[in-house]
C-alpha cells in the first residue's frame, strides 16, 4: 500500500548571499531525497546530474531495491521468497494490483490470459514486411504500438483497464513467438489455451503444427524463474522511459513500445545478447580469459565486460545469485554441458579477484548467466532481450499505471544548461 513519505526534516543550500530550505522526503525504507523542486522558482537555479545518477523522478510504491545490500523486493516480497514460491503470472499480478491475488482473482487473470492471447488475424500480415533478418526487437516494438490501433479505446474504468492490460500481457508472448517463427521461415503455431503462460510461450516457440509438442515443466519452470527475477527494477533507463513517455498522456502501448526500444540497448537489457557474443568470441579465440579481462580494463578501448557493472548494486546484483543456480539445475536437468558457463565462471572468478572490478564494485548482473539458460532452452541469441521485454512487461505497466494515477503528475520535461553559441546573426 502507498504511504505518504514524510518530510519533517529540512536541507539548507545557500548561494552566495541567498539561502533557502528544502524538504527532505523520507520513503518507507528511510531513504531520503531533498526536494528541489521549488528550487528554480526560488532562486533561478536548476540542478544538474547527467544519466540522472542522482535524482529521484518520482515516489513509488512498487519496487525497493537497496543497492549497497543487494536487496530487490516487489511490493514489499523479497526478491528470493517470490523466485522460490511464486510464478510469473501471481508476481504480475502482484506487482500490477499491488497485492498477492486471492486464488479467485488469480483465477480470474489467468483466464483473462488466456482468452486474450491471439492477435488480430490482419497482424499476422505485418510479419510479412520485415526482413527474415530482422531484429526481434524492432518487430516486438512496432507490432506492440500497432496494437494501439486494434485497441483505441479509452481506459476509464477499472474494468477497461484490467482487459487492456491482460490483452497486453497475453498479445505480446504471441508476437514474439510468432517473431521467432518469423526468424526462422517456419508457420506461426496458435497459442495453446489450456497451456499455463509460460508453457504457451515455449508452444509458440518450439511446436509445430504438425507435430505435437509438450513442453518440459522444469524448463517452463526455469522460465518462470528468469521472468520472475527480470519483471521489475523500478526507475531504470526503460521503465523510466514508460513513464517519460507516459507523462505526455501517450496511450499504453505506445508507452510500451517506447520501453521495448530503451530496453534494446547493448547497456541495458541488450547487455544478455553481448554477454553470450562475448562468451562465444572468448571461446572461438582460444578461451584466454585472463586476456580478455586485461582488454576490457584496457581505458583505450571501448569494450566492457557485458553482464558486469550496475548502477545500483554496489554489492551484488541479487538476481544474479539466484540465475547462476538455476543455470546450473537446468544444465544438469537437461544434460547439457556447456563451455559457456565454464568460460563464464572462469569470467567471474578472475574479474571478482580482480583490483580493477573491486574498486569500482563491480558484480555480475542479472545478464551474466541468463543468456546461458536461455541457451540450453533452446532460444537463439537475439531473442534474449525479447525474453527480457517478455519479463519487464508487467512493471512497466505497474509504473505505468501508478503514474498515471498519480494526480501530482506533470509533463516530464527536464531542464538544461545551455553550452553553445551566443546570439549571433545570420550572414547576408
Ligand atoms: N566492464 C569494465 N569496466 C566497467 C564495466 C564493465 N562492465 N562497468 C563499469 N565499468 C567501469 C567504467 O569504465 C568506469 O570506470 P572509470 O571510473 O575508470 O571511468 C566505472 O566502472 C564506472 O562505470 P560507469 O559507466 O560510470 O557506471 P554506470 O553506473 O554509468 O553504468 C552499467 C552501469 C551501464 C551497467 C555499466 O556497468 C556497464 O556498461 N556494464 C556492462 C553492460 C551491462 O551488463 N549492462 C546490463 C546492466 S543490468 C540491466 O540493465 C539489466
């Protein structure tokens, strides 16, 4: 539930002979912000922090992370207990709602799932015009704003609300199974109904419609997992471009569809896709890891160690934990060996022993390993980030939605400073 933070204490800022008070917000977890937003009014000053390193955008009452713990909670749920106990469908549900459903609503959002898990046979048509080489991304960005135009309603009620995002959720394991198919020049297979979300997916994914396919419950569970643990990460560059997008009362999909192609970069979510081409170079080139790791601490290149370094965690990403043992259960169930993860736990052991990694704090994140399970489940590398926008959905709707509930909610509209030429006049 949403409380309302405090703000008994004060922050003092003076410059030159003016000074002003500000409030300190305190949230829930004791973190605490000064508010500035008063600040140019008073005194014609704005402030500066490039990638916003330093500035809290918004209240939210989603997801806590503290980063020099290394803990990630959803709606107050441990990060651990959820990736034990929970699915992907409940820690949706849970994080969209901001309760655990009773086993009648859970029902109920299951069913709506599963009712709405088609796209309009016209859809099927835009696949036709992307290059068999197309990246996932792009077509999971475009078919996800095209939805707009099949849903144009409004969302006034709770009840419009509640359908258009269950359409949401559902529709887009579709268009990115049917991206996949795409990709590979076989049929788009229906959406299976009796099948729970994730073994939908992997239906989509792996059948045939000549075959039968059933899929493997320890890997529908290791997917469960993997979405579970990538579902939401509160203000990151994504999520914070559903709400920036958002903010200019864009409609949902649009808002969506914008937060896939944030999530597409190499240092966000395209981060799994370079982890496993980094993975497969250091193989292909002889496995010297240790040279390897000597070039990305090299300040005259440009490479970095994919699936290390975060912008919160100072400590370790706990997600990351959680992956590297699941990784490991899935390669056994599977019997799978893999001479990725051998070249990805040498990776870690030599950069987590290293000077360089220590004194900047830097872990693996949630990408080091996922790309392996995703691997050894059979999903081709550049379906990773795919896989991550899959599992981010259903914060992104819950940020979304908080945003647009929020009645303090202005246009996003940050300031600058200007560093280019003066007034000068155009040559006649
Ligand atoms: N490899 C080598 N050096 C690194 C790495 C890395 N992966 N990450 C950070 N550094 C170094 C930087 O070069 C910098 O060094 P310097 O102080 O000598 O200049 C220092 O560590 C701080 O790095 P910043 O880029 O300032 O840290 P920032 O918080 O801006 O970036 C980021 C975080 C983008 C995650 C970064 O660590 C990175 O590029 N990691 C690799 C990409 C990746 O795995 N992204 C996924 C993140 S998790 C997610 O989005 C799901």
């Amino acid at each position: 539930m949403t409380q309302t933070p405090t703000t008994a204490q004060k922050a003092t800022l003076t410059v030159g002979d003016q000074t002003i008070e500000l409030p300190v917000i305190t949230g829930t977890e004791n973190e605490r912000g000064v508010d500035i937003s008063s600040l140019r009014k008073e005194t014609g000053l704005v402030t500066v922090d490039p990638g916003y390193v330093n500035t809290g955008s918004t209240l939210s009452s989603i997801t806590f992370i503290d980063g020099e713990k290394g803990i990630l909670r959803y709606r107050g749920y441990p990060i651990e207990q959820l990736a034990e106990h929970s699915n992907f469908v409940e820690t949706s549900y849970l994080l969209i709602h901001g309760e655990l459903p009773t086993s009648e609503q859970y029902e109920r959002f299951r069913q709506r799932l599963r009712m709405h898990s088609m796209i309009h046979e016209d859809m099927k048509h835009f696949y036709d015009g992307f290059p068999s080489s197309a990246h996932p991304m792009a077509i999971l960005s475009a078919m996800v704003c095209s939805l707009s135009t099949y849903y144009p309603e409004a969302m006034e009620s709770e009840e419009e609300v509640d359908l258009l995002v269950c359409r949401l959720l559902s529709k887009v394991r579709t268009i990115a199974g049917y991206s996949y198919k795409k990709s590979v020049g076989q049929p788009f297979v229906y959406p299976n109904n009796s099948l729970s979300y994730c073994a939908n997916f992997l239906y989509m994914m792996f059948g045939l419609p000549t075959e039968s396919y059933e899929p493997d419950p320890e890997v529908e569970k290791a997917l469960n997992l993997l979405l579970i643990l990538h579902a939401d990460h509160e203000q990151n560059c994504s999520t914070s471009t559903v709400r920036m997008v958002g903010s200019s009362q864009t409609n949902l999909f649009a808002c969506i569809s914008a937060g896939i192609c944030a999530l597409w970069g190499a240092l966000h979510g395209g981060a799994n896709q370079r982890v496993l081409e980094q993975l497969q170079y250091i193989d292909e080139s002889g496995g010297d890891v240790e040279k390897f790791v000597a070039a990305v601490k090299d300040k005259t290149s440009d490479q970095r160690l994919m699936g290390f370094g975060h912008r919160v965690y100072r400590n370790h990403d706990p997600r990351a934990k959680i992956i590297k043992d699941a990784c490991h259960r899935l390669l056994n169930h599977l019997g799978v060996t893999d001479s990725y993860l051998d070249i990805a736990m040498r990776l870690e052991e030599v950069a987590l022993n290293d000077e360089y990694f220590v004194e900047r704090k830097l872990y693996p994140n949630v990408d080091f390993y996922s790309g392996i399970m995703y691997r050894a489940m059979g999903i081709p590398t550049n379906m990773f980030t795919v896989m991550f926008a899959l599992g981010r959905l259903p914060g992104w709707i819950a940020h979304w939605l908080e945003m647009r509930d929020d009645s303090q909610n202005r246009i996003h509209r940050p300031r600058q400073i200007y560093t280019g030429e003066q007034l000068r006049n155009y040559p006649t």
